[in-house]
C-alpha cells in the first residue's frame, strides 16, 4: 500500500511525504559517521512534519517552520563551527577577502555527496507509491534512539571492558590511561595530564667558556602537515632527507597559527590546556627569553606582517616575545594573502637572516621565523584564483633546499628545527570538508618535526623519532644540545643519539577554542564545546 492510499480527498492526513529524504539521508549520515545524530529531536521533527492540519494556512506556516528547524538540526548535528565559534571570529571572518569567501564556498560543495541526495531523491520518488516509506524513517530512528538501552542491557551480561592500558601506575608520559572510553573517564584523565604538564621544566644552565658557540633557529612553517606532504605527492621532496632528525609522531596540538605559535613559544613547560596559554604569561615557560638569559640575542623574521588576529602583539602578550620584527624592506613580495597582506619571498626572508647575523657578529643568537607562504587563500598579486596547495609548497621546499646549501657552504653551527604550525587540511575527512580546520584532527596536528645541526663533525645518517612527542620535547632538544657541547664533541652521529634518548613524550592532546582531539588507548575522541561531552572521532 502507498503512503496515500485510504485518504479521503481534501481530508487531513498524517503523512511524511518528501521529508522521508531528509530523515533517510540523516540515518545515512550519521551511519558514516558524517553527522552525530539526535534521534529524540529528530523523532520530534517527524511528528511535527507528519502532524495533519486542515489549515492550509497553518500547513505553510508549519512547513516553513520545518524547514527551519530541519536545517538548524542538521547543522548542530554536523561538524561545522557552532555559531558561538562563527561569531567570536566575525573580525577575523571580515579580513577575507570576498573572492576567498567565494573560493570557500565553492569549495563546501561536496559532488558525492550531491550525487548521493540525487540518488536517494530518485529511489524515494520511484518507491513511495509502492512502499510505506515513513516506516523505514519512524524505525530507522527509533533504532538509534533504543540504542542506549540495548547496549546497556548487553553491558550487564557481557565480561567487564578491557581496559586501554596495562596498569594505572604514571608513565613517563604522565597518568596511565585506563578504563573505557567514557566521556566522563576521559574528561577525569585529562584533568590529571594537565596536572602533570604543569611540573614539566626544561631548565638551561649558563653556558660555559669552553662550549662552542652556535645559533638556533626555530623556523615555524604555517599549513605543513604529513598529510599534506601526502597529497601533494611531496613526501619524497629532497630537502626533507637533508635532516639529520625526523619526529614521526609529533602532535602540533592545535590547528590554528596563533595557539601554536604561543605554545612553541611557552615549550620550555609541559603540554598547557588552550585556557591556560590565554590565561597569562609564565616566565619559567618561554623558551626564547631563556636562552636569551644565558646569552642568546633574539630576532624575529617573518615573510608577513603579522597583521591578521594580531599576530604579533598575541606572541608579545602571551608568551613574551621580545625581538623586534626585522625589517621587510627590499623583500620581493611573493602571493597576496586570503586578506590583502602582502607575503614575501621566502628566500629573501631566509638571506636576510643569514646576512644580519654575518653583520652583527653575535657569538650566539636565537631565532623565530615565521612563514605563511603555504596558507590557505595565497594568490598571485592582483589576481582573485589561490594558488594550489602542492605549487606553493614545492616553491618553499625547493626554496629551504637551496638556503640549506647556503647555510652548509657558509660554515656556520646552526641548531636548524623546522617546526610546523599545523596541517592546511589539504584533503579534508569525513569531518570537516578540505581547508577546514576547526576541529584539530590527527591530520591536521600530526606534522614533520625536523632538525639539522649545521656545522657538526662528521657525517649524521637520518634518524627517526617514533614516540609521541609534542613541543616540549623542542625545549629539551635545544637544552640538551646546549648542555652537552654538541658542537665541540668528536663524534656527532653518537651525541645525537644520546640527545634524542627519552626525550620527553606527551599524550597525542590537541585543542582549539571551541574544539578538542585526544587519543586515549588505541582510539581518537572529539569533544565540541557546544556539547561539552567526549564521543569517538569518525575517521
């Protein structure tokens, strides 16, 4: 029987009618992992849609309601920014340029997804005069809403879970996890890493007269992930076999430029919650003004103003960076950013830091460079079309390449760590479409840690670090170099290898302000601040 079948004409009738693609497509959704369903609301939705009216009136005023309230539903449920996110950034948003907006917005549209809504259009139009179609929606739902129940009611017979770790003692890590993947036993967990962060200290001694001057230089590279690298078809670029160190598993712990600046930053500390790093500055934590106590002079180069989110003062303001901005006179400008700043060329950034140094004659100096070339929205100057990801990238890496020949030929000691913000999202996931990072998803926070020691003795084959690691093991990297006089020992391969022995690892926890990613045991947990609960990251 159809689902209009037995109506008396012009009577009022409970029907579902084409809103059976919605509740369908929902179930599909979220069955993906697309969406976090709400069955109690979306059963609730149903029976308002399916409610008869005889009014017509009424009935046009229900349907825009229904509309309304369906596309308000469905976007809570999404992992789009939750509009307390959208409109705490309305000053950001406004910077964007409208041919970025543009750019944006073409890119939203998903062509799969469209060619599955048209599928699932034309199966409901073919079906509902032969199958009672609101069943399989008021079912489908009320399954998802019974769930709870009969996963409990299986809980009470099944063996006690297994727990995700062997033992509750403290790791070098911090506590152990253990226990199910609860929101709440999450949530207690994470409070007991954040206790433990805070007593981490990577303390630097004063060097001594016999030690072996040299430079640091921590180039922080904005939208450079693994997964990036992967597909740009770049994995294999030359200059990333020209490091003597690669982290395999370094979490970046947050997705966007300014958070992640502050906590390279603040390093010299454990792992702070997002809160904290906007909560004050801690002196004990800054890396740079450490150094710069036992005789380091500071310089900050960067291939952009640092306009945008006001950049620059947020460094100055949170974790104390001291060095003024260096001079962008005579830098070729590069790309237009999404916002209208200029970006400058990389090598020239590069150059001029190489021939301040030559000039000044500093014995010891440290150095934070920052580089937007690879961000989302770059275009030529005076065009409105973004450069693609993979061209631009090619561009720096082929540019850090040919600056890395530069620094070998000069003959200068340099602690080289290329330390990336976060990832550009290049190809996206399930959930969050490409280029957006709101959420800071393991693809996204997973990037190429990478040292050379420019100017030691004897030649080090390319060592990889496979534990987890966050930026606090950049603070010990630089103590230890420093406190075992790398550049005076004899055999360079073998100080590195006891440089890099039980560094410190962290848990893989990233946040931003309104998300949070962790991975306890073998899986990986989201929270949105709009439910303030942890529930499985769809991968």
């Amino acid at each position: 029987m159809s689902e209009t079948e037995g109506k008396k004409p012009g009577a009022a009738k409970w029907g579902v009618g084409f809103w059976n693609v919605y509740f369908i497509g929902s179930l599909l959704l979220a069955f993906y992992g697309y969406i976090n369903l709400d069955p109690l609301l979306n059963l609730l939705l149903l029976a308002f849609v399916a409610m008869p009216i005889a009014s017509r009136f009424l009935s046009g005023v229900r349907h825009v309601l229904s509309i309304a309230a369906g596309a308000a539903l469905l976007y809570s449920e999404s992992w789009l920014p939750g509009l307390d996110a959208i409109m705490s950034n309305t000053a950001n948003i406004a910077q964007f340029s409208p041919a970025y907006v543009l750019q944006l917005a073409v890119d939203f549209v998903n062509p799969r997804m469209v060619g599955v809504f048209v599928l699932l259009v034309a199966a409901y139009v073919f079906a509902k005069d032969w199958v009672r179609v609101s069943t399989f929606s008021v079912l489908g739902l009320a399954a998802v809403a019974a769930a709870p129940l009969w996963q409990r009611a299986v809980e009470q017979f099944a063996p006690p879970p297994a727990a995700v770790a062997v033992s509750d003692e403290p790791t070098q890590m911090g506590p152990a996890q253990s226990g199910p993947g609860t929101s709440e036993n999450i949530e207690k967990w994470l409070a007991q890493f954040y206790e433990f962060e805070k007593t981490r200290r990577v303390r630097f001694s004063p060097v001594q007269s016999t030690d072996v001057p040299f430079d640091v230089v921590l180039l922080n590279i904005c939208s450079l992930a693994n997964d990036d690298l992967e597909a740009a078809g770049l994995s294999g670029h030359p200059v990333l076999s020209r490091f003597d160190v690669r982290f395999d598993r370094y979490n970046s712990a947050t997705s966007y430029s300014g958070p992640a600046t502050n906590r390279l930053l603040r390093s010299a500390c454990g792992h702070p919650s997002f809160s904290d790093i906007y909560s004050g500055r801690n002196a004990d934590c800054e890396v740079m003004n450490r150094l710069a106590a036992i005789g380091f002079k500071q310089h900050l180069f960067m291939d952009h103003e640092g306009r945008f989110d006001d950049y620059v003062n947020g460094l100055r303001m949170r974790s104390g960076l001291q060095p003024p901005l260096a001079s962008q006179k005579g830098y070729k400008q590069l790309y237009e950013a999404f916002d209208g700043e200029p970006i400058w060329n990389t090598l020239d950034v590069l150059r001029h830091w190489k021939s301040t140094l030559e000039s000044e004659g500093a014995a010891r100096t440290v150095t934070l460079f920052n580089f937007v070339a690879l961000h989302d929205g770059n275009r030529p100057i005076g065009s409105s079309r973004w450069i693609p990801f993979n061209i631009r990238a090619k561009k720096f890496l082929d540019d850090l390449n040919t600056f890395m020949d530069e620094i070998e030929k000069s003959g200068r000691k340099v602690l080289f760590i290329a330390v990336p913000e976060h990832g550009a999202a290049v190809r996206g996931d399930k959930i969050q479409v490409a280029r957006l990072r709101e959420i800071p998803s393991p693809h996204i926070t997973q990037v190429p840690l990478m040292v050379k020691f420019f100017g030691a003795p004897g030649r080090i084959s390319q060592v990889h670090v496979s534990e987890q690691t966050s930026l606090h093991a950049v603070a010990a990297l630089i103590q230890r170099t420093l406190e075992r006089n790398f550049f005076g020992a004899q055999n360079s391969a073998a100080e590195v290898r006891e440089i890099l022995t039980d560094l410190p690892q962290t848990y893989m926890v990233s946040e931003n302000e309104n998300a949070s990613v962790l991975k306890f045991g073998n899986r990986y947990y989201v929270k949105m601040k709009s439910t303030g609960k942890w529930i499985p990251l769809a991968q």
